[in-house]
C-alpha cells in the first residue's frame, strides 16, 4: 500500500505543477491583457486547485506511514542535523502544506473578486506564490 500512495504522489507531482504553472500563465495574461475572466479560466483554477490538495492528502498520509518519517520523528536532534532528512520530514511537508493554503486562498479569492484584471492579479499571485513554493522544496534527485 506504502508504494502505490508514494507512486501516486510522485506522478500526481508532476499533474499538480503543470496545472499550476498553467494558472499561474494564465493569470499573467489576463493581468497583462484585457480579457474575461471566463468559466474555462475558473475550471483551471478548479483542476489546479484538486490536483494540489490531492498531492497534498498523499503526503500527509505518506508523512504518517512511511519508514523514513517513522525514523526521522523517532529522534528529532539527529533528525534535525542530517539535511536530507531535514528535507524530506520538516521542510517538504510544511511548505508544500502552505503552498496549498496559499492555492486555496488564491482560488477562494478570484471567485469572490470583482473585475476579470482583479480575478485575474489574484489567480496570479496566490497560485504563482504556491507554485514558487512547491518548486523550491521538490525532491529533483527523486523526481526522474
């Protein structure tokens, strides 16, 4: 069960930053242009928003079952000291988990906006501020 939910969160990863990339690209254009803000822009928003709390539900799950987290939460001081460790039990989880804070605010807040540029600006921000966060704290030597 331990290797489909890590199979799961590795190549729902890749789902997850490519949706938000595209919102975020998608934010960018409607700022910088004068287009509508339109239900196809809001369903991107929608996807992007899924496939990030989804990725995020498996590592939370991965966080409890896993070996390494056992480990790692076993004895915190030598924890703390090994940064491969470091990162994979304190830094990726917390900053991916407020990535997803950040998504979801950003999604809550273009739906309520008024304005396609304002709908768009905070699409912008909040789903480009959590795909900077998920992009720093990947781990690249897993990743292919």
């Amino acid at each position: 069960m331990y290797n489909i939910i890590l199979q799961l969160h590795h190549y729902i990863a890749f789902i997850a930053v490519i949706l938000l990339a595209y919102a975020t690209v998608n934010g960018i254009l409607g700022t910088t242009s004068n287009k509508a803000f339109e239900d196809s822009h809001r369903k991107i928003n929608t996807f992007a928003l899924i496939a990030t709390h989804t990725q995020l539900l498996l590592g939370i799950i991965l966080l409890v079952v896993s070996p390494l987290a056992q480990t790692a939460f076993g004895d915190m001081a030598v924890s703390m000291k090994d940064a491969v460790l470091r990162k994979a039990v304190i830094e990726h989880p917390t900053t991916n988990i407020i990535a997803a804070v950040l998504v979801t605010i950003g999604n809550a807040k273009s739906k309520r906006a008024v304005g396609n540029g304002r709908k768009f600006k905070l699409t912008m921000i909040f789903f480009g501020l959590g795909l900077l966060l998920i992009l720093s704290r990947l781990p690249y030597d897993k990743l292919f």
